[in-house]
C-alpha cells in the first residue's frame, strides 16, 4: 500500500532530521528561500490545518497557494521550535492527508521531494528506497512539470539506477532521486549528474 510508502518515509526522515547538527538545521535548501525550518513547517502544515483555517489562510493571500504556503512556513518554523516540528513529522506518519487532485500518489510525492531538497542540499547519504521512488516517478505528467516551470527542451532524463527515463534529447544521466529534482526544477549541486546538458541543472 502507498500509506506503508508514506509512513516509511515520514519516520525515516523524521529520524534524519532529528539528528541534524543546528548549524545544518538552520541551512539553506534546494527550495528557494526556505532553510530546514520551513520546509518541514511546510511538509507538516496539513496535520496542523482544519479545512476552515486552510480556506482562512488563503483568503489572507487572496486565493494564491504559493503566497500562503511561504508566509505559514515562514511564520510557522520561527513558532515552532526545532523539536516540535520533527514531532509533527514523526507522530503523523500514518495520517491520511492527501493533496487535491493527487490522492496517495501525491501525498508520497510530496514528501519524497521536499525531504530531498533537505538531504540533498546538505550533502547527506540518504537514498530513497526504489519502490517510493517508482511509485512517485510513475505518477509523473506533463502537466506536473510544467507546473513547476522545468524546461526539459531537448533532454531525455535517464536515471542509471531504475528503468526510468522521461523526454526526448540528448541524456542526462544520474540517480532517480537527483533526476526527480530535475524534474522539480531544482538546481542541484555539482557532480550529481552526468551528459552535456548538465550545466542547465545544476548550481554554479
């Protein structure tokens, strides 16, 4: 079942996160803006958000998601404190949030993704296990990456460690998990991914 995926990958995590020394607590992540805080006041938001202070908070940013989204991350990871937020991580891993629209698949995709933009960008060894990431890949539309403003024009991404690939070019070649960023229009750090496109993806 996809909930077992969920709940792995949310104690899993939370177990990393809880381990963090507070100078890498504090640091930047491949999502623009937030340090560790904020992603994880972020990935936890929906454990702490009845429907009606949902619809409030967005009603404050006039109806756009992603305005909402950073103003409660920001304000949430300077309220909470470090061991708080793990908790709500940990304790939550069998809740059944789901995004709209996106169902199990959808709930595993976005904490697979946010926990990477946190290991990645601190440098960690932490590799998602296969069949999350098959489950996640798998899910993954044209629309998706539009939305995220990827620009793959060209590219074919062809993971080297699952039979996966995603467009048409000139390879570029890594981990499923560093591609999946790719498609998340994360920049990643250097020597994580391999072919002449590279550069394009990755931090200067």
């Amino acid at each position: 079942m996809i909930q077992d995926l969920i709940a792995a990958e949310r104690r899993e995590l939370a177990a990393v996160l809880g381990e963090l020394a507070p100078a890498d607590w504090g640091s930047a992540t491949l999502c623009a803006g937030w340090r560790v805080p904020e992603v994880v006041a972020h990935m936890t938001m929906p454990f702490r958000f009845t429907t009606g202070r949902f619809v409030r908070e967005m009603v404050k940013s006039a109806g756009r998601f992603n305005r909402m989204a950073d103003r409660v991350a920001r304000r949430e990871a300077a309220e909470l404190s470090r061991e708080a937020l793990v908790a709500s991580l940990r304790d939550n891993a069998d809740h059944p949030w789901q995004p709209p629209g996106g169902g199990p698949q959808g709930a595993l995709s976005h904490d697979v993704i946010h926990g990477l933009d946190i290991t990645t960008a601190l440098g960690l060894d932490r590799r998602v296990p296969p069949e999350r990431l098959e489950v996640v890949l798998g899910g993954v539309k044209a629309k998706q990456v539009k939305y995220f403003g990827t620009d793959l024009t060209g590219v074919c991404l062809r993971a080297d460690d699952l039979d996966w690939s995603y467009g048409t070019g000139t390879p570029l070649t890594g981990l499923a998990q560093d591609l999946l960023l790719v498609l998340c229009n994360r920049r990643l750090p250097a020597g994580r991914l391999r072919g002449e496109p590279s550069a394009r993806f990755t931090t200067v």
